[in-house]
C-alpha cells in the first residue's frame, strides 16, 4: 500500500451524493483522508433517487421487466455515481479512479435482484492502490462466472464496502450518510432519541433486523463474522459517529450493558393467521416451506394450542408479499385441515434491544405495562435473549416507540 499506513474504506450512501455539490463535498473528505498518504477504497450508491427513476423507467417500457436487464440496468447508477466521483477528485489533484463490480474482482451468485458475494478478488484494486490512487468501486453490483452483471439487493452497497474492508483487511469500514449515527430511537419520531458512541454487532444486528434503516444486516453480519469495525457518520458534518465492534472493546463499564439500548419499529407489517390447525408434527413444515421456495420472508411466529388439539399459527411478513403469501397458504390449508384464514395489514412492530436483558428481569413487565397504560393492544409476542418484539396496530406505532423510550429512559446519557 502506501508507507505502511493501514488501509480505510469509506461509503458514500444515495442522499450523500444527490448533487454535483455532495459529490464534490463527498470528494473533499475523501481527498483530505488521503492526503495523509493513508490508502482508501471508495464505495458508493446511486445517486439519490436514481435507482428509483430506473425502476419506474424500466415499467414504462413493459410490464414485466427482465431480471436479467434489469440488473444491468440499476447497476448503471452506481457507475455514474463511482466516475463522476473520480473526476470530482481529479479535479482536487488527487489520483484516482472508478472500477465497476465486476473490474474489483466482486464474484456473486447467479440470483438476480438479491445476489450474494461468493468471493471478491482483489488484485486490480491492490495494483491502483500501490499506484497511489484512492479506488472508487460501485457498490451494490457483482459479476457471476459467466459475466453476468448482479445486482446485490437492498443494502447491497454497505454489503460491498464491509465486504471489501473485510477481503483486504481494512483498518475499518466507514458508512457514510445522512444521520450523524446510531440513535436510541428514529428521531425523526422521538425528537430527544439520543445518538450512541458505540454499540456491539448483536445489538446493531438486531436493530437493523427490527426496521433500524442506517445500516443493514447483511453488513453488519459480515462485519460482525470477520470483526470488522464499522463507523457509522455523516457526510454533511464532521461530528462524531458510532462505532460497530465486538463487546469486548466497548469503552462502557460492565454494567453499562443491563439496559435496553434502542428501540426498533417497523411498519410494513402483514400478519396471517390460519385458525383452528390439527396439532400434529408436520404442520409448521408443510406452511413455511412453499412460502420459503416462494422467497417469502417469514418473521414473528406465534402458536396458541386449545384443549380440543388444534392450536392457531399466526406469523408476520411484509405487506408486499401479503398477496402472494395467502395464496400459498390457501393452498396449503386444506391439507393440513385449518378452518379458515384470517389476515391483517394495518400493523407494526416495536422492538426494545440491549444484551442486559438476558441476565436481568423485569424488562418485558416494564414493556408491557408501558404500553397497556397507553392503550395500545398487543397482537405479538416475540422475544430472544436480547429483545422484546410486539405487534401493534401501525396506527400506533409511534406512539408505542415514544412511550417505551420514555419508559426506559433512553433520552438519559449512559
């Protein structure tokens, strides 16, 4: 690399690069980051609503896009993004320059829309960095065996940046966009939500997995397998971050950790409940295995058994895939001798997370008694070693983020 200096990687999200000025802003703290002969790698996102325009462009076409040239298509925004991000450091005397997916050396599955990273062969990137240039790479995309130009779903650029921080053994992988960190809850919702120095993986995944949008959870997974740091910041100022690492190097005391630390809510939530199943082995798999041959994400399930052997199954999915869902369970029902199908699409999750909640009691009664005090009916119940999950009517949702964060005092400094 470059005088020994450990290398950084940066992203640059969708909102940081809206306009020339972002990106020649984004190009300033790149250019001032190098100039200290430090070696960095640049991920970036389409610019602002690019990938959107794409899409409605594409469905003026047809009805029924390609997958294929669809993801030749949005791969196109991610590589304006990555050239005009070059010239913008060009134009600051900085070397650089713009590689695509598949010139990083970024090997995905052959899944079009959703591909994952099988491998990432780094040679070209190592030859430019050597060359003492900053590398801008187009996040989101790969290439398959047979060239095949990929695309990596949603959060597939933060995917890219950890995954390549973590193939070239990057010092950290910084996320750049347009919160200054991780909150305690969306501010946007509590105005007082307060911005967290550090957090561990397993809580930062289980926010992401709970509807927290700043980073997704493939790349704190990856980040989380191969300890790599990751700093989440804004583009827009130079305040600090937080800091995704492993528990051990978090600079808190011991008992810091028995806390709820954020509050996670999700709104595009469906529920399907098939009434009255016979109670017998075998029920479960024959529900949720077409829905996952469909791609059909299941999430909260929740069973109640009667005396008379038969128990009701309900379980959550996102509202798109609602239709698709039912259909696959009315097909499924008859087999399995349910009496009917009863659906909802008007609800939400609310989700409390800290790891102290596995070796302390009493986070759950607080939950509970915070929200049936405000009203608020409870349709779910799901929980692991470091999280609460209720479902609740979306008309509440809010209301219920608000409450619990007041009722956990997360507006108070650690």
């Amino acid at each position: 690399m470059s005088d020994g200096q450990a290398l950084l990687v940066q992203k640059y999200g969708g909102s940081s690069l809206a306009t020339a000025e972002r990106i020649r802003a984004a190009a300033r703290r790149v250019a001032r980051t190098a100039s200290s002969g430090r070696p960095v790698i640049v991920v970036v996102s389409a610019m602002g609503d690019t990938t959107d325009n794409l899409i409605e462009l594409a469905c003026q076409v047809t009805s029924r896009p390609d997958n294929r040239e669809m993801d030749l298509l949005l791969s196109t925004g991610e590589t304006v993004s990555a050239t005009l991000m070059a010239m913008a450091l060009h134009d600051l005397q900085q070397p650089a320059v713009s590689l695509t997916g598949a010139q990083a050396g970024i090997r995905s599955t052959r899944v079009f829309s959703s591909a994952r990273i099988t491998d990432i062969h780094p040679e070209r990137i190592s030859t430019e960095l050597r060359h003492g240039k900053v590398v801008i790479v187009t996040g989101f995309q790969g290439v398959t065996e047979d060239q095949d130009i990929t695309t990596l779903g949603r959060g597939g650029s933060d995917t890219t940046a950890v995954a390549l921080a973590c193939a070239l053994d990057a010092e950290r992988c910084e996320i750049y966009t347009d919160v200054e960190g991780i909150y305690t809850a969306d501010p946007r919702v509590v105005p007082n939500a307060r911005k967290v120095s550090e957090i561990g993986y397993e809580e930062m995944l289980e926010l992401a997995q709970l509807g927290a949008r700043v980073m997704h959870p493939r790349a704190v997974e990856l980040g989380e397998l191969y300890d790599m740091p990751i700093l989440v910041a804004s583009s827009f100022s130079d305040v600090a971050g937080t800091l995704i690492h492993r528990y051990g190097d978090l600079q808190m005391p011991m008992e810091i950790r028995k806390n709820v630390r954020g509050i996670a809510h999700d709104t595009d939530v469906a529920r399907i409940t098939l009434v009255r199943v016979p109670d017998r082995p075998g029920v479960a798999a024959a529900i949720f295995e077409p829905l996952a041959q469909a791609n059909i994400s299941v999430d909260t399930i929740a069973q109640s058994s009667g005396a008379d052997g038969t128990t009701d199954l309900s379980f959550t999915i996102s509202r798109g895939s609602l239709e698709r869902a039912v259909e696959i369970t009315e097909s499924v029902s008859p087999k399995i001798g349910a009496d009917s199908i009863d659906t909802a699409d008007d609800l939400a999750k609310v989700s409390i997370v800290g790891t102290g909640m596995q070796s302390a009691p009493g986070y759950a009664a607080r939950m509970f008694g915070a929200l049936a005090r405000a009203g608020i009916n409870i349709n779910i119940i799901s929980t692991s070693d470091i999280r609460i999950t209720c479902v609740v009517p979306r008309a509440r949702a809010e209301d219920a983020v608000r409450i619990l964060h007041q009722a956990f005092e997360l507006d108070r400094e650690d």
